[in-house]
C-alpha cells in the first residue's frame, strides 16, 4: 500500500487538463466519494498497527497534494470573475429579464389617490396597532356594539384595549384632534377583521376613506364628490345611486352602488341581475363624533366615505377570487405589468 500511495504522488503531480471540465473529471476520479483516494482511506483499517502511522502520514500527503494539484488545474481554466476561460458562444440567446409589475391593489391606490388630489384631497396615515379610544368610542360606537366583539376585532390586550385597527377612520380621529377646519383628505391603509378567509373575504384587507369638513358642507357635496370619482375610475357613463343604511360615526349614513361595469346595468351574474354593484359606504359626519374630537358641531359640518381597495380592485379588472391579490403568483401579477 506504501507503494501504490507513492506511485499516486508522482501521477497526480504530473496531472495536466486541457479544461476546466477535464479537471472536474480528474477531481471526480481522484477525490469523489468514490474515487481512488477516498477508497484508501477505506482500506487504511486493514493496515497492520506497526505501519499506520507511516502509512497514514503519507496517504494525508497524497489527500493534500491531490487537493492542491486539481485546485491548480481549475483555476488555470477559471477567470478571475469565475468564468470559464473558453471563448464564449456567441450564438447564443441573450438572457431575458422579465420587467417587474405593480401589484394591482398599488395600482388601484395610486389611481384613487391622483382622483382625489384633483380635488383637493390630500393623505394621511397612521398606526395599524390603536386604542379603544381612536377605534371605536370616539367615533360613536356603544359600549355593546357588534364590532367590539372579539369574533370581530383582532385585540392585542383588553385592559386598556389595544387592537390591530379594523378600519382606517382612526387617523381621522387622529386628524380631527389635531386639526382645526378646512379638513379634506383621504386615508388609505390596512386593516384587520377576524373573518373566514375566502373569495369574497380575508382577515386583512385595505381601505381607502375620506372625510371633508367645512362651514356649510352639505349632502349634495358627498353626492357630486362620489359622482365624480366614480365616472373618473370607471368611466364617464357610470351612474351611481345612494340607499339608506346604518354608521355609528355619520348620519344620515348611505351606501353607494355603481351601475354594473360588466353589463352596463341590464344585469348580470357580477351584479345578481340587478344592474348595481355596491362599492362604498358614507354619510354625513355625526355632530357627536365632531364634538368628541374638539370641532365645534354648530358652526361646521363633514362628510364621509370608506371604500375597499380590493371591492374596486375586483371590479375594475374583474378578478373572481379576492384571495388571488395575496398570494403572490407571478403569473396573476404579470397581467398587470401595463397597468398604471
């Protein structure tokens, strides 16, 4: 065996390669798991005890000279930026680079927002993480409110009541407390409710709201002001009505429904045969919820509305599944590489 690793010294360091392949193929023989010099190590075990320890110092010898022979033999078929050395194909293809897109409820932020700037809006945000206070009561809500129940509400610690928001209007709290009148702006972000995740619903969401507040801001204001965002996002011919409905934080409340997109309003399956589709709740700011935030309900009034990004999202681009928006499928974000 002395022999045999002492004739292998003198081959592997007489080794040459006309390529880096080549030299892969000599590192393979020589050094792979099964290769010629793991299998003495194999055989070491049968050596008799008075020659183990010349015969294992020669055979780490040859592990160490082999390791350092096909390193050489690599690195003169390697350049320094860890390329073959060999000329290159030209004739082969380039490498494509599939641009990045936006994600569609980006997409659909970014259009809400540059609407509502044209008239004056400006945004706002604040903390997903809030108090009772900003959530829920300074906004109008009983102590015995639905939506303090914790089947709905997402609640970080009861005493004092921490919560993940469940809805925007807490930065108008916010900005109500801070600001005095001319306020116009809209408040677009994440909210949590506690819901069954599926195709209509998810327990994280996004909201956009907006809240107008002025000296003799009336109803017919949040009427046009909707008017115009819903013909700007879908189309001069789109027709909106305003049915009753309840809010704590405004009265009158109203939700507001668009004329179907997909069948003009003749009625379809998108719309349940009714031709409207609802998109957004409003209503005129309740003179208690002022009050609470230190505006003076008599000489100023407001309106406002709250609408789901992902509600609109799935209209505009008739998407069928809400969950899609969430799970990052290249091949779901790639058809809205041209949007804008």
């Amino acid at each position: 065996m002395l022999n045999h690793i002492r004739e292998l010294i003198r081959e592997i360091s007489a080794l040459t390669a006309a390529s880096a392949e080549e030299a892969e193929l000599l590192r393979v023989k020589y050094l792979g798991r099964k290769g010629i010099i793991p299998a003495l190590f194999d055989d070491f075990k049968t050596v008799a005890p008075e020659l183990k320890r010349e015969t294992g110092v020669l055979l780490n010898d040859l592990k160490n000279k082999a390791h350092q022979r096909l390193e050489e033999l690599k690195a003169a078929h390697t350049s320094a930026d860890g390329e073959g050395t060999e000329m290159a194909d030209l004739t082969r293809p380039a490498a494509v680079y599939r641009p990045g897109s936006r994600h569609p409820l980006s997409v659909t932020l970014n259009r809400i927002t540059e609407i509502f700037s044209r008239i004056g809006f400006t945004v706002a945000d604040g903390p997903e993480i809030e108090d009772d206070w900003h959530n829920f009561t300074a906004l109008n809500f009983t102590p015995d409110h639905p939506a303090r129940d914790m089947q709905d509400t997402f609640f970080i610690a009861t005493s004092p009541a921490i919560l993940l928001r469940t809805h925007t209007s807490p930065v108008q709290v916010r900005v109500m407390e801070k600001t005095q009148p001319l306020i116009r702006m809209i408040f677009p972000g994440r909210v949590f409710r506690n819901e069954v995740i599926s195709a209509r619903a998810h327990c994280i969401f996004h909201q956009v709201e907006g809240l107008y507040i002025d000296r003799n801001v009336s109803f017919a204001d949040l009427k046009q002001t909707l008017l115009y965002f819903a013909q700007e996002m879908f189309g001069e011919n789109t027709k909106i009505r305003l049915r009753p409905s309840y809010f704590p934080f405004t009265e009158p409340s109203g939700e507001m429904d668009v004329s179907c997109l997909i069948c003009g309003g003749s009625g379809c399956n998108i719309c349940k045969h009714t031709g409207w589709v609802e998109i957004l709740g409003c209503g005129m700011v309740d003179p208690a919820v002022l009050q609470n935030c230190g505006i003076d309900p008599v000489e100023y009034t407001g309106f406002a509305f709250g609408m789901g990004i992902e509600r609109i999202t799935m209209l505009k681009y008739q998407v069928r599944d809400l969950r899609l928006f969430f799970e990052n499928d290249v091949r779901f974000l790639s058809q809205f590489s041209g949007a804008l």
